[in-house]
C-alpha cells in the first residue's frame, strides 16, 4: 500500500505542471517568442522541401520557382517554368563525348580519341 502512494505522487507534480501549462494555452506565445517560432517553420520547411516558407508564399504569389537557396548559389532568387524545364533537361543529358579506361580511371574528351579501341571505351555518346 505504501508503494502505490510513492508512484502516485511522483507522477502528480509532473501532471500538475503539465495541466498548468496546458490552462494557459493562451499565454504560450509569452513563453516561446514569435520570432524562435517563425525560424522554426522556415527551418522545419526547408528542411522538408529545400524551399523555406516564405518562398512557397513567393513562389505562389509569382507563379514561378522561387527559392533562398538557389539564390545563394547562382543570384537568381525565381525561376519562370521554361527556365526550370531546361534546368532539368541539362542535369539530365548526357555527357556529350567520349569515355575510355586509362590505368585503372576514367578519361573523358569532347571528341573520339583514334588511339584507344572499342575494348577499352566505356561510353560514347551518340546524338
């Protein structure tokens, strides 16, 4: 009997507190500044998706791709649909050239090399 009074009081600080923090539903903003909680969403979104959430608001206001990041890299914050459809297909071609086996490596060139043979290619691209 004396065991059970022990748990439960353990367990009824911890359920008060937790009531408490729950009543004040409303004060909640007070204990976690606006500004911690929209660096979170931004966090949490471009975590997610690789945009933040202002740039889905950008992108759907515009109509095009938006994104921080991209701007960072290349300088240029939106891209418009055909921009980002000839983006896709140039990560997407492939290499134009030659590739052969050199001493245990790869050696690509813009041209066919006359000296290696078709044993030692290992990919050719032919438009």
């Amino acid at each position: 009997m004396r065991a059970r009074t022990t748990v439960r009081s353990l367990f009824t600080l911890p359920l008060l507190l937790l009531a408490g923090l729950a009543l004040g539903g409303c004060q909640m903003a007070g204990i976690l500044p606006p500004a911690a909680i929209a660096a979170t969403v931004e966090g949490v979104s471009l975590n997610q998706t690789g945009k933040t959430a202002s740039d889905h608001v950008v992108s759907a206001i515009t109509g095009e791709d938006c994104s921080v990041l991209r701007y960072t890299k290349r300088g240029k914050y939106c891209l418009s649909k055909a921009e980002v459809a000839a983006e896709e297909a140039r990560l997407h071609r492939p290499y134009e050239g030659t590739c052969y086996k050199v001493r245990g490596n790869v050696a690509c060139y813009d041209q066919a090399d006359a000296t290696h043979t078709s044993e030692t290619t290992v990919y050719q691209y032919v438009p």
